[in-house]
C-alpha cells in the first residue's frame, strides 16, 4: 500500500472519529502532499491535445474535445494506473526488441497494430471485449496517446504503433 493510499485511509478515519480540527489539518496535508508529487509531463498544444501529470500512482489525464470546430475545446478527464502505464510501455518495447507482431509500412517502417496489442494487453477479443467496452477502449487509446506524449512512441489515428527513435 503507497503512503498516498495510508494518509487517505487516516483521513477517513479522523473523520469518524469526530474531530473537525484533526479531519481539517490532515486534508490540508494532503492537498500539501499531491501538490508537492504533482509533477507536469505535458501541456496542452493545441484542439486534440492535452495534459498530463503523475500524483502519486496515478496519471491524470484532461483531454480536449471540440463537438464542433467553432466550440470552445471542453475538458475530459482520465486516470492511468502508473501500473497500468508502465506495463504497456514495457509490453510495447518488448514487442519492438523481439520482432512479436510487428508490421511494415509502404515505407518499410516497423510498426504494431494497436488492435493486437490490446488484445494481448487485456487478453480479450478487439471487437467483443475492447472496441465494445467504450470505458476500457477510451481508457486504453487516452493511455497510447500518454506513451506517446512521454516520447515513447508514436501513435497514428489509424492504430498503428511506432517506436520512437528514442524510446525507452
């Protein structure tokens, strides 16, 4: 258990024990606390970009979306497992440095198709389990998206998977 998960666990405790005081200075801990791991990976650069940042075990994620060119850009928010995050990334490196899976473009550039990876990923089919699942579909391309800004990789909107020159 993280020291994140324990000093929430306190918290709730405090406040069944029915000391507002305590309950009061331990929230502003904590929000001392995710303020100092609060650590900025990326802005936002433009319409379908967005921001990203680690507290804790957590990568949150708000993503921008325009329903309409002419809308101001409306925020949505995800959480990534670093677990979760750093399992991808690995599985993906993996993949790359084993030669598993991998396609060739027109320009014979390595690549792998974001299906396959998820169904090995979450050991589901693509269409019953993964695409059909809008929670777990969205959760996984908002994570691609995050390797991707980290320089990991690079992610098409055609669901191909390509290593940066520099991933790592």
């Amino acid at each position: 258990m993280s020291f994140e998960t324990k000093f929430r666990n306190l918290v709730g405790r405090a406040e069944g024990m029915d000391k507002p005081e305590l309950v009061i200075m331990l929230r502003e801990l904590l929000v001392e606390l995710n303020q100092e791991q609060k650590v900025k990976i990326a802005g936002w650069r433009g319409k379908s970009s967005f921001n990203m940042w680690k507290v804790g075990n957590t990568i949150h994620v708000e993503k921008y979306k325009r329903d309409d060119k002419d809308e101001k850009a409306k925020p949505i928010n995800f959480e990534i497992k670093v677990a979760d995050f750093d399992k991808l990334k690995l599985m993906i490196l993996d993949w790359f440095q084993y030669n598993k899976n991998i396609h060739f473009d027109v320009n014979n550039t390595p690549h792998i198709k974001s299906t396959e990876l998820a169904e090995a990923f979450y050991n589901r089919s693509w269409n019953n389990g993964i695409f059909n699942d809008r929670k777990v579909h969205n959760l996984y391309t908002i994570t691609l998206n995050a390797l991707d800004e980290s320089g990991v990789i690079r992610y098409s909107g055609r669901g191909n998977i390509y290593l940066k020159e520099n991933g790592k």
